[in-house]
C-alpha cells in the first residue's frame, strides 16, 4: 500500500512560524486528523500542499462559508505525489481503507458508459446505460453491451455511426415502428463486409 510516510502535528498558536513553512507546495494526498477521538478524519488530494492546508487550517475568516479545520486539528499525514495516477490510486487506497461505505462517493465512481442492444424487441432497440444486469454465473442478461466509453457522449455519438451505417434508428418505446421501418440487423464480424456488399447491390445503402 502507498502509505501516507510523512506527518506533522499542528498546533494553531504557532502554525505561522512552524508548521505552514515546513509543508512543501507540492502535490500530495493528505489526511487531516482531528483531536475528537470518534471524529472522522479528512482525507483530501491536492496539487499544492501548503497552499490547501493554508485554506483548511489557517485563520479564521468570519465573513467567509468555506470550511476551516483549525480549531479541530491535531495534525496531518501525507504523501508527495509524483503523477496523476499515482495520486489518483492513493487517495483511492486510503479513502477505501478509512470509508469503506462511502468511499465510491468520494471518488465520485459511476460505472462506465456502455451501448445496450436490446434483442428481446421484433426491432432492436440501441441505447446507452450504465448498468449491466447478470444472472447467477456473472454473465450479463438482457441483451448485448458494447463498451465501455469515456462518456455518455461518446457513447451516443459511436451509437449514432453505427445506426447510420445500417441504416436503424433508435426508437422510442412508445412509438412501434411500421413494418417496412429498417430493422437493426447484427452481423458476425467476418459477415459484415458481406452484409454490405448485398446492401449496396440491391440498393439498399
């Protein structure tokens, strides 16, 4: 594990002289321990170490609303980080191991943007969702998922080629489609050159 290895007690009286000097303006992951024993601790990741703390734990601002540790603190421990990943993978260990049941909201995780072919329909439906329902031996139901994508966005622009490409449409469920409305057909890939070809020739394409 990548353990916070550097630390400093705090000690408000003199955190000017001693304790904001001694932090590097470095990017780090920290984690702010308070005095109250069942307190939860504050765990942050930053690009520039001594200029956050400074926020957190400087003096108090009374015309201000943004959060203040100072009274509250009894120290911090941290890691310099030498990447973005690496940063990312800390704060990752560390929320996971302090927060176990909320540690996916401070990371912010959602899962991964997928395309659902829907084959259970007479015509296919093709949509983005973030879920992938799966039977009892892990293997997903409901039909099949193309993916991931770095966004919902991505996603719908790569659905949005393919359905221009053989000539489908996404429907709404509310609307059934005609009977001559081009279905979404899905080729093997080896079948798909083949499939095109007998599109073209009969003018369809």
């Amino acid at each position: 594990m990548l353990e916070l290895d550097c630390g400093l007690e705090f000690d408000a009286a003199s955190a000017e002289q001693d304790f904001f000097p001694a932090l590097p303006p470095l990017p780090a992951v920290c984690l702010i321990e308070l005095r109250e024993e069942k307190a939860e601790p504050f765990l942050i990741r930053t690009q520039n170490l001594q200029r956050r703390l400074q926020r957190l734990l400087g003096p108090v601002d009374p015309a201000s609303k943004r959060l203040n540790l100072r009274d509250f603190a009894r120290g911090i421990r941290y890691r310099l980080i030498g990447s973005p990943f690496e940063q990312t993978f800390t704060y990752y260990l560390h929320a996971k191991q302090l927060f176990p049941k909320r540690y996916r909201d401070l990371l912010r995780l959602r899962p991964a943007a997928v395309l659902k072919v829907n084959l259970r329909n007479a015509y296919p439906r093709c949509y983005v969702t973030r879920r992938i329902p799966v039977d009892e031996s892990g293997v997903p139901t409901g039909g099949a998922y193309y993916g991931p994508f770095a966004s919902r966005r991505s996603a719908l622009a790569f659905s949005e080629r393919v359905l221009d490409l053989f000539q489908s449409a996404a429907l709404p469920d509310q609307n059934p489609p005609r009977s001559n409305f081009p279905r979404l057909h899905l080729f093997r890939n080896e079948d798909v050159p083949r499939a095109l070809l007998r599109g073209v020739q009969q003018g369809g394409i």
